[in-house]
C-alpha cells in the first residue's frame, strides 16, 4: 500500500469525492471531520474515519500518521460566515494554524489546503491571476489570514505547504444542505420536485465552474509533483458562464419549463469569478469535463438522493 493521506472535511463535498480518488489510487486514507457541515454517510467506505474538530490536540496523533495532509475543513457558506464573524474565524483560522501545528508536530511532508477564490471578490482583473488578492467578505477575510499562518509554519517551521483557490466546484455530493445552497444542487433539487428554484439578483454573475474530478487531478498531482511545493494555484475551468445560463442549462437537461423566482441580491458575493489556470496547466493540467457532462452526473446522483 502507498502512504497514508489525510483528509479534514472527509464528509463533506471535495473531500468525500477526493478520499474516492485516493482509496481508488490505492493509498491508505485517514479522515477527520466534526459532522458540523459534512455528511457520514458521504465517507467512503475504506477511510480511516475520526470524528474530530479541527481545532481540537486531539488530530495530532492522526496528523502524525500521515505523509501529506489536505486540509479541505471550513466554514464556507458565505452568508453564514457574514453572519457570525467570530465563529468563522475560530474554525477557518484557529483551526487551519492547528492543522499547521499538527503537521509541525508530526513531521508531515507538505499540507495542501485549501483557500478560495473569494480572495478575488474586490478584483477587476479577468481573467485573474493568483497574485490579484483583494477579499472582502469575512468568509475570504478568514482565508487570507489563513494563507498568512500557512506562510508563517513555512517561514519558520519549515512545513511545506501547497495552496489551492478552487473557484466553483460542482459534481455528486455537493453541498446541498447549507442555508443558501450551491446553485447546481439549488436548481436541480427544486425542478425534481416541480418547485422554481431561487436566483439572487438578476442572475446575470458569471461564475467560473470546474467539475470535482478534474480537481482531484490536480490534487494527486500536489502529491507526486514537487513543483507544487511553496505555491498556489487557481483551479477553475478558465471560462464563465452566468446564473441564468446554467439555469436554463439545467432546465433543459431536465425537460423543465419552470421559471425561476427572482429575489434581492446576496450580500459580499462577487459579481464575476473567472480563474487564471495558466499556473496550473503550465504543469501539465487541464479540466477536461464539459458542463453538460458534469452535471448530468450531477443530476444523476441527486435524483438517487432520499430528500
């Protein structure tokens, strides 16, 4: 068997469909997860599951076993971390420097985490490079002090790390229990069960949208490529498309002719996302999943869903 591989926020969206990829590579997979905003059910069967929190000593000796870490656990919803600031940063910053200190403590090869493109929310630059940082929510505020921390246990604990700034990630499994959902989830639940799903604004923001295993390509590559070590990269698609347009996508994959309910805008939500890939895809990257491809599997793994 290969090394061994954590995963924090094994039940959730990213890391349940990453632990697939890496039991299915043949590595042994350790998880950790609290089930605040993950799903049990979601882990596959194979992960070495602890039902821990991030900023609980208690992970050491699970980080200790591992020769890389993904750091993937966070409070994300938007709206939710705009609510509560306080909390926010608790879990993303406290708990990412305790991941960081686990790693210190256990002798970790290199952590990859995330951090996210709501880094780019106050950018005018498009497509945007990895260098345009300008966060506004307190959500993106919690991952830039995170990115900080992780340069920090570079700097001075020598622990290496890899930071990854998915855009909109999409694919089975995704997230559709949060307060406000991902559209993909949001719009095909409500036209499976004949109700007209929800568009904030006018739906005219254009959102850059790449299929979860063509993130998990990049994922094993953060693993085996060395060049990865001490940077970040974008993930995306490289292209945008607006709310409205993958509405009337999904309506027609799904032979709908509902119309969607238009309410007010969404507060600290940017009004275009298109990612920079060249970083990436200089390595030898490419999404390569089409938007119909992706969320007809998409479509297929909810119709499945008991809701």
């Amino acid at each position: 068997m290969k090394s061994a591989i954590l995963i924090t926020g094994v039940a959730g969206f990213i890391g349940s469909n990453l632990a697939d990829r890496l039991l299915r590579e043949g590595y042994r997979v350790l998880g950790i997860d609290n089930l605040s905003y993950g799903v049990r059910e979601q882990i596959p069967d194979g992960v070495e599951f602890h039902e821990l929190d991030i900023r609980s000593e208690d992970i050491f000796p699970v980080v200790a076993q591992a020769s890389h870490v993904f750091h993937l656990a966070a409070k994300n919803c938007i709206n939710d971390c705009q609510l509560d600031p306080v909390e926010t940063a608790d879990i993303n910053v406290r708990g990412s420097a305790n991941v960081f200190e686990g790693a210190r403590r256990g002798g970790v090869k290199k952590v990859i985490y995330a951090e996210s493109s709501a880094l780019y929310e106050g950018s005018t630059t498009f497509p945007t490079p990895e260098e345009d940082v300008h966060p506004e929510s307190f959500y993106a505020l919690s991952k830039y002090a995170s990115m900080l921390f992780a340069d920090g246990y570079a700097r001075y604990h020598g622990v290496p790390s890899t930071a990854l700034r998915y855009f909109n990630v999409y694919g089975p499994r995704q997230d559709y229990r949060r307060s406000i959902p991902p559209v993909f989830s949001a719009f095909i639940i409500a036209l499976l069960r004949g109700e007209r799903p929800v568009i904030y604004g006018t739906g005219e923001k254009r959102r850059d949208f790449v299929y979860v295993d063509d993130v998990n390509d990049f994922h094993l590559r953060c693993i085996h490529d060395d060049r990865t070590t001490g940077q970040v990269y974008n993930l995306g698609s490289g292209t945008n498309i607006s709310i409205n347009e993958i509405y009337a996508i999904i309506a027609r994959l799904l032979g709908s002719d509902v119309q969607p309910d238009h309410r007010g805008d969404l507060p600290g939500e940017a009004e275009i996302t298109l990612a920079d890939i060249s970083r990436a895809t200089a390595l030898g990257w490419r999404p390569k999943t089409s938007l119909d491809e992706g969320l007809a599997a998409s479509i297929d793994y909810i119709r499945n869903l008991e809701l």
